[in-house]
C-alpha cells in the first residue's frame, strides 16, 4: 500500500525525502572503503538513510557488499559477537553451501552451529563456544575480511544502536579489540552509528578512547523546512487531497522539523482531512500528537526526581542558560548550583536533554510541547 506518511519505523522509498547531500557523502564512503560514523538523537533518520543507501549500493554494486547489523539487543560482548557471525554470514551470500562453508573455513577453531528456524530454511543464526581467548575472538572480528578476499569482493559492515556497545562490561577492552583487528582490514569499512550522542561523542571524539579518528563523522542535521513543505504537499495530492505551503510550514515550526513528528503530525492532518487542509485540522491534529504521546511522557516524568523535574520546568519555560542563577535556583527549587549540575548529568543520561556548551535543551520537542501544557 501507498502510505501516504510513515513514522515510528525507518521510511524508505517515496516516504524518504531530501537528505541527497548526506546520502552522496555516506554512498561514496562505502564505495571507497572509508569508515563513517553518523551520530544524531533518536528518530531523527539514521536509520532510514543508512538503509537508503544499503539498497543503492547493494543494487548497483557487485562487488561492493553492505551488511546490516543492529546491536539494539546485544547485551554483552559474546552476544555481539553471535549477532556480528550470524549477519556476516547470512548477509555475504543467498546460498545454504557458502554459509556452511564460510562458518567451516573461518570460524573452525569455535566449532559454530547453526540453529534453524523451524519455519524458514534461510533465517537461522549461528552459535559457538567462546573461550575468552584472543585467537577465537580476532576470528570473529575477522569474518567479513576473510569473505571478502575469498569471494574478492569488499564489505561495509553498519552497525546500528552502536551506543549499546558502550554498556557491556569492560567495555574499553572490548572496543581496543575491535579496533585492533578491524584497522588492519583493507578489505572492508565500517558505517557506525546510534543516538546517545554523549555516549557516541565519547566514543570517537575522545582522545583517550580506541575508535577515536575511525573514521568520518557525521553529525546528521534536521531536513530543512523547504524539504519537508515539498513533500508534505506531494504527499497530500498523490492521495487526492490538498495542504497549502503555508500549513505544512506550521506543522514542520511546531515540532521544530523533526522528522518523526513532522511524518506523525502530517499524517495526523491529512487522516483528518476531507479535501483542503484547513486550521481546523491542524488544531485537531496537534491535540492528538500530544495524547499519543502522553502516555509515553507520563512514563518520562514518573521516572524521574522532583529536582529533576523541577529543571524540566526551568526548559519548558524557555531559559537555555544561567542556571546556576541563585535566582533561578531559588525560583525552581533546584538546591544549589553542585544540584544542578548533578541534575543535568542524570537527565543527559536519560537522553531527554542536549547539552552543548552553556546552552541545554530538550531533545523532544514535543514533550516541551506536553510540558508546557502540563506543568507551567
Ligand atoms: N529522509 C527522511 N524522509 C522522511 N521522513 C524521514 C526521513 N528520515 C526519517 N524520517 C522520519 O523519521 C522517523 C525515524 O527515522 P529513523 O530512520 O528510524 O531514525 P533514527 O534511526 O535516527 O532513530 C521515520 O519513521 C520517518 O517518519
Ligand atoms: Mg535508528
């Protein structure tokens, strides 16, 4: 089916719009072997680009391979190193002999096994006993190296939610192996990316940690207001309906461009929506973006201290600096400037704000929308 807006998954196809400049940049870096790294906050479209330009390459290339991996649900690092075995593997050929032969050449010294799915003969994922010893660990890491040169072809391996990395134990081990074993490769190139951007950030811009200097880094940007007008009304007339420029306009502002919500709230107006978008629909429509996603705010501030809260309250109202204010401490009830230090530290931690330099904000702007109307 034709949807006319999509959100709360990765979009593809007509519902993935502009980023032309960001999808040139990543497709060239795979076709060249260079290692990219993409940070933004969540549901700003990571995912929906990488998977764009996954699709070109994959299409048009035969001998370049992009492999997709998402360590969302990867808990420790032998559980990585499962989900990095089983998607090489899978994802490098269409063919039951190669996978078997593939696991059997490179993998020998863990003895993998391959576990079925009882209702397909092509999803299966393979285990193996890791003895904590480096050579079976590099052999892992080493999988998609040793494809590529058996098959002469080169790989890019993406990993999705790599963030989640950073909370195995011992993880700073973990990411030197890696590196390690992943910088002598010259067959393949890894697209690296995810959302805690103080978590990524660290990651690979700190001095004192293994990825830094891996690779590009990208820090994905909002698409532009004129981007989202285009589409928003495309979108409305390929499915017979009408939103004027200067509507599509209000809905990108209201939810500071977005990608999510501008996808949400469009797709809001237009199921309203009889012939001609009106101010009618939008208000209509704004409503309801607050109570879908009210409950999941509820859950937010249930979670959280009232000191914490109290410093939402300080965001809400608009101030972005000053904190350590005695007057806004005082007005808020924050405790003391050590307090809000504190506060901020836990609140990034939870990704609900930015911190750069001075300056913090709220990541969501429409939970600012919902705090407003809740709590000021
Ligand atoms: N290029 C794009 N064009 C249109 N909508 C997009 C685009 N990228 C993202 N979106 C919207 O944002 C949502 C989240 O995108 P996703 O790729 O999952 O983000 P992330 O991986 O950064 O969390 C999508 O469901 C879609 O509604
Ligand atoms: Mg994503």
């Amino acid at each position: 089916m034709d949807k006319s807006f999509i959100f709360g998954k990765a979009t593809y196809g007509d519902n993935f719009t502009d980023r032309e400049f960001e999808s040139l940049r990543l497709s060239e870096n795979f076709r060249s072997g260079v290692n990219t790294i993409i940070v933004s906050p969540r549901r700003w479209g990571k995912t929906s680009l990488v998977r764009k330009v996954a699709k070109i390459i994959n299409d048009e290339e035969t001998e370049v391979k992009v492999v997709s991996i998402d360590a969302f649900l990867c808990r420790s690092e032998i559980e990585f190193y499962h989900v990095f075995a089983t998607e090489i593997i899978k994802q490098t050929s269409n063919k039951l002999e190669e996978w078997l032969d593939h696991a059997k050449k490179f993998l020998a010294r863990l003895s993998p096994k391959f576990n079925f799915s009882s209702d397909s003969s092509v999803d299966f994922s393979i285990s193996f006993d890791l003895a904590a010893d480096w050579q079976s660990e590099s052999d892992v890491l080493n999988l998609p190296q040793k494809i590529a040169e058996e098959k002469n072809i080169t790989i890019v391996v993406c990993i999705d939610e790599f963030q989640q990395i950073a909370e195995f134990s011992d993880s700073k081990n973990f990411q030197k192996k890696m590196r390690s074993v992943w910088q002598l490769q010259d067959k393949v190139s890894y697209c690296l990316y995810g959302s805690k951007m103080h978590v990524l950030s660290g990651m690979f811009s700190k001095q004192s940690m293994p990825f830094y200097k891996f690779g590009d880094l990208m820090f994905l940007q909002k698409i532009s207001t004129q981007d989202w007008i285009t589409y928003i009304c495309s979108r409305f007339e390929k499915t017979g309906k009408q939103i004027s420029s200067e509507l599509a306009e209000k809905i990108c502002d209201s939810v500071e461009n977005h990608s999510s919500y501008v996808q949400q709230f469009a797709w809001l107006v237009w199921t309203k929506t009889i012939n001609l978008a009106g101010n009618e629909e939008f208000d209509e429509a704004y409503d309801d973006l607050l109570t879908q996603n009210g409950m999941l705010f509820s859950q937010y501030v249930d979670g959280l201290s009232s000191f914490q809260l109290n410093f939402l309250k300080v965001l809400a109202d608009g101030i972005e600096s000053g904190f350590t204010n005695s007057d806004i401490i005082k007005r808020y009830n924050l405790s003391s400037s050590a307090n809000v230090a504190r506060i901020k530290k836990a609140l990034e931690k939870k990704e609900l704000i930015d911190i750069s330099g001075q300056k913090v904000t709220l990541i969501d702007p429409v939970f600012k929308i919902w705090l407003q109307r809740e709590l000021l």
